[in-house]
C-alpha cells in the first residue's frame, strides 16, 4: 500500500475524531436548561398555590366559626329579650293588682295577696358571655420558607468526556476513497465528507 494513500487515511480519521470533538463542544445545552428551570419554576407555582390554598381555608374556617358564635350570641341575646319582656310584663300586671287591692280597701284581698317580686328578682338574672377573642401568631418568614420548601444550590462541576489526545495517531479504520493523491478533504459535521483527487471533480462520502 502507498504511504501516502495510509498517511491520507489517518488524517481521515483523525479529522473525523477532530469533527466530532467540535459537534460535541458545540451541542449546547440550553434545551436542557430551559426545560428544568421551567419544571422548577411550575413546582414553585403549584407549591405556593397548595399553600394559598390552605391559608384561605383556615381563614374562611375561622370565619365561617365566628359567624357560628354569633348566631349562638344573638339566640342567647334573644331569649333574654323574651324572658325581660315577660318579666316586664308581668311586674306591670303585679303593679296593677297592688293598686287595684290599695283601692278597694278588700281586707280579703289584701290578706290573700302574696308578692312576687322575689321571684321576679330571680327570674332577671343576666346571662353572663365572654365575647371570643383573636389571637394571632407572630408570621415569621423563615419558618414559612421552611414550610414551604427550598431550591438546592446550583452546582458547577467541570466534566472530561473526552478521549485522550494521543501523541502518535490512532488507526481505526480505512474509508476507500478510490483516489491515488488526495488533494482536498473537506469535513461538514460527523458524517459528511468531501474529497476531490487531481481532477475537479468532488465525492461526498457519508460516514
């Protein structure tokens, strides 16, 4: 086998080799990139919603209670109306039959007479109530960021996947280029290569 033709053929190689270092420096990694901080920023999203959620939750549970304690309120309230506005009635009717006894000057009447105002004294006891009462926490922002979780770090770390550059060529394999003398080799990508012998003309040889 000619030299040259062998010397062509490493060169071959080892440009392919050189070609693919460039495709893999090249490919870049935005797509990647993109995609986890999209990720990163929906599970964000979703967790602040979750926790928006249960925060309108416990207010409107709180609300919901107080609205409960003030019916409650109100029906005691008005039950205590009730019983004043009987109370009252009757110390009206008791006033009535005094002043009717005191004018008749009937010593049976006045004899059977029995007061009520003792009864009436125990029938006007107030309910007593002790009004509800908020007490709010203290919001402390670290321990919400730590109920609500924490993003790690952004690492950095300086990978070598690559071969190691050997002092004298590697041969791996030989493509027949059909050609004596190569005059020009060019090299588009991993897989595409242009040869042209001593004449004009060029071949494409796909890897």
């Amino acid at each position: 086998m000619d030299p040259r033709y062998c010397a062509q053929e490493i060169l071959l190689c080892d440009l392919c080799q050189a070609a693919a270092l460039q495709s893999h420096y090249l490919n870049s990694e935005k797509e990647d990139v993109e995609t986890n901080y999209e990720k990163l920023t929906t599970a964000v999203t979703k967790q602040g919603e979750n926790l928006k959620k249960e925060i309108i939750f416990i207010v409107n549970k709180q609300k919901s209670d107080i609205g409960e304690m003030k019916a409650k309120h109100l029906a005691v309230l008005k039950k205590e109306e009730d019983e004043i506005k009987k109370i009252t009635l009757d110390v009206q009717q008791s006033i009535c039959d005094l002043k009717a006894m005191l004018d008749s000057n009937n010593v049976s009447f006045i004899s059977a007479h029995k007061s009520r105002n003792a009864e009436f004294k125990k029938l006007s006891s107030k309910v007593s109530i002790s009004l509800p009462t908020f007490s709010p926490k203290v919001i402390i922002s670290e321990n919400i960021s730590e109920m609500f979780g924490s993003l790690s770090a952004l690492s950095t770390t300086e990978e070598h996947d690559y071969k190691v550059v050997l002092d004298e060529p590697e041969f791996i394999t030989a493509i027949q280029t059909g050609y004596d003398e190569l005059f020009s080799l060019t090299c588009y990508g991993e897989d595409e290569i242009w040869m042209r012998g001593r004449n004009r003309f060029k071949k494409l040889y796909n890897l």
